[in-house]
C-alpha cells in the first residue's frame, strides 16, 4: 500500500503575500502549490502554500525579508 506524501503549509496574513511568495518561489525553482487554507487551520487569507517539510529551509530562506510568513504547520490529511 501506497502511504500519502506528508506536507506542510505557510501561511500568511493576506492573499498579496501569498501570490508574492508564489512568485519568488517559482523564480528560484523550489516546488509548491497554492492551496485554500484547511478548515482545520485559521487563518485570516483563504490561500496558502503546500510544500515538503524538507523543503521548508530553502523556502524560508527565499522569502526572508521579501514575504512576511504567518506560521508553518504540518498538513494532517
């Protein structure tokens, strides 16, 4: 049996960080995708990025002091 790719998320305070972020994230090759927010996690933006938790380095030191980050947290589907 196949086990599901865990993942994490980024968070942020609004769509315009989200879509900033996506951008910076696309221009330096590092895989993501846009997702809405689970309903188990409040956010105030309805948009967040999905990533692999190996990859949250990489993605934090891409977006410093670009892209404000909300919070991080591990996807339990």
């Amino acid at each position: 049996m196949n086990e599901k790719p865990q993942y994490s998320v980024m968070l942020f305070k609004a769509v315009s960080y989200v879509l900033k972020a996506e951008k910076i994230l696309k221009k330096e090759g590092l895989p993501h995708k846009l997702i809405p927010v689970p309903k188990n996690i409040s956010s105030d933006c309805g948009i967040c990025l999905r990533f692999e938790p190996a990859l949250q380095s990489k993605i934090e030191v891409a977006l410093l002091n670009k892209v404000e980050i909300e919070e991080v947290r591990a996807l339990k589907e």
